[in-house]
C-alpha cells in the first residue's frame, strides 16, 4: 500500500510540475514587467529542481511518471491564448497564472489527501509543490 500510494503520489506531483512549467512557457514572453517576468523564471527553475527529484524518486520504482492530461493542456493553453488575444497585458497574464497556481494546489492537495499512505519523501515533494504555487500566486498579486 506504501509502495502504490508513493507512486500514484509522485506520478500526480509529476504532471503536475510539468503543467506548472508548461504554463509558465505559455505566458513568458508575453509580459512586459521585468520584475514579474523574472518572478516567473524563477519560480519555473524551482518547479524544474523538483522535476528532478520527482524523477529521481519515480526512477527508484521504475514508473516513468505522468504527463499532464491532454485534455487539461490543451483547454489551458486554448484559454490563455483567448484570454491574451482579448487583453495582451500582465493583469491577464497574472490572473491566468493566479488561477494555474489555485487549481494545481487544490488537486495537490486532494491527491496528498488521497495517497495518506505515501512515504514522508513524497509528501514532502508534495508539500513544496503546493507550497512554489501558493508562493507565485501571492508574489503576483500586484500584477492583477
């Protein structure tokens, strides 16, 4: 039960950080705040470190991971360019972004619900996930 909650945990932490870089690519070169941009890089260098862990610890069960739903990505990236082809300006990209950050910590939060029996290392790569998407939407607000 450790062992499958550990995996199934991590596969979910794993697409999840994928989408959060993903979505970050979508937007970046579109705002014009050197400060905002840069909150944006760093908080994508922070989700690529966790990447590696993920993988790291997925290696160690032999799983590959989980991309993001391609159903999910494609409705996001559709919404963004909408969204921006409306109003190109960083209010959009930051409520875009705010909107990401609160739906990955709401489903990270019901997986770390979920997998109880995950091992303490996965929770931990959880936690700090949640923790990066509550930390961007926060540093945005200004931009909103």
């Amino acid at each position: 039960m450790i062992e499958q909650d550990t995996i199934k945990l991590l596969r979910e932490c794993d697409a999840g950080v994928k989408m959060g870089v993903a979505s970050i690519d979508d937007v970046l070169d579109q705002v014009e705040e050197r400060d905002f941009q840069q909150k944006l890089i760093q908080c994508k260098k922070e989700h690529e470190q966790l990447q590696i862990e993920i993988e790291e610890q997925l290696s160690k069960y032999q799983d590959d991971g989980k991309s993001p739903n391609p159903i999910a990505k494609s409705m996001s990236w559709m919404k963004t360019n909408l969204k921006l082809g409306m109003d190109h300006s960083d209010a959009t990209v930051a409520d875009l972004m705010t909107d990401g950050c609160n739906m990955g910590v709401k489903s990270l939060n019901r997986y770390l619900s979920q997998y109880k029996a995950a091992d303490e290392v996965s929770k931990d790569i959880c936690k700090r996930l949640i923790n990066l998407e509550e930390k961007l939407a926060i540093d945005i607000r200004m931009y909103l």
